[in-house]
C-alpha cells in the first residue's frame, strides 16, 4: 500500500502536546502564594504572543491557562495560630541529628531548595497537627521526627 493511502502528513508522528498537570486536591494558597499567583497570571496575560512563532505562542497560552486555573481554584487559608503543625506554619524539627527549618504552603508556593514545602509532600503530611516536642513517625520508623519549633509563616 502506498504512503499517500496511509497518512495526510508527518504531524500525527510527533509527541502531543497535553495540559500542565494540576496537582491533585484542594488548591490552598498562603496570602503570599495568592499574591504570588495574581502577579504570574498579570505578567502572562501583559505578553503579546502575535510576535511569537506558532509554537512558542501555544506554549504560552497552555501555561497562562494553567495560571488562570491556579488562581480561579485558589482557597486562601486562614493563618495559622501556631501552636501545632498547619498549612502556614514554619517548622523547625529534628531528622537523623539534623535540624531543619521548612514552611508548610501551597502546591505552586513551594520551593524546597528555599524551604518551603507543599502541605501535599509527605514529610508535610507526616509533622501535620503535631506539637513541639513531639515525635512523629516517618518514612516507616516511629518517632523518626522531632518537633522543635513552629510558627507562623511570614506572608512577605
């Protein structure tokens, strides 16, 4: 059989082009994270992609409609009080000797190298409700984890 039978063009060949994933669950932002989020979705929208090849400008658009989802599903939570481990707290605790600082925040907020985990994460879900002096279990061992520290997160 010949080619021209089979297929229109090359293009059913190349990779598809799907959705940014949404991470699964509640969508909870920190007054930073949903500042943080309005700022990305500004900055998106204010990029005029007439300039843009066909394929950077949908690139775009698929990332701006991640954005505008983000921000449409975005439930501000109430600040944390501090007395136990909560989305919005920082968390100061105690892991194989080490003590290490982390702030409990949104999905998009988070950044591990600058110490802000997901309340997603599972280390976040291990220390959750906890108090300070507690030990919690992780990582299949009792009491691998020590509370510290906590407070609030700076909304800065």
């Amino acid at each position: 059989m010949s080619v021209a039978f089979r297929r229109e063009s090359d293009d059913e060949h190349m990779e598809p082009k799907f959705e940014l994933p949404i991470p699964p669950g509640p969508n909870w932002v920190t007054a930073r994270g949903l500042r943080l989020t309005q700022e990305q979705v500004a900055a998106l929208e204010a990029i005029d992609t007439a300039a843009m090849d066909e394929e950077a400008a949908k690139k775009h658009k698929r990332v701006l409609r991640y954005w505008r989802t983000r921000l449409a599903t975005a439930e501000l939570r109430p600040a944390a009080d501090g007395e136990a481990v909560a989305f919005g707290t920082r968390v100061t605790y105690r892991l194989n000797g080490q003590e290490k600082t982390v702030a409990i925040v949104g999905d998009d907020e988070a950044d591990p190298h600058e110490g802000r985990i997901s309340f997603s994460a599972p280390l976040a879900r291990a220390m959750m409700d906890a108090e300070i002096g507690e030990a919690v279990d992780f990582a299949g061992k009792d009491g691998a984890i020590e509370i510290v520290a906590i407070g609030v997160v700076d909304e800065a």
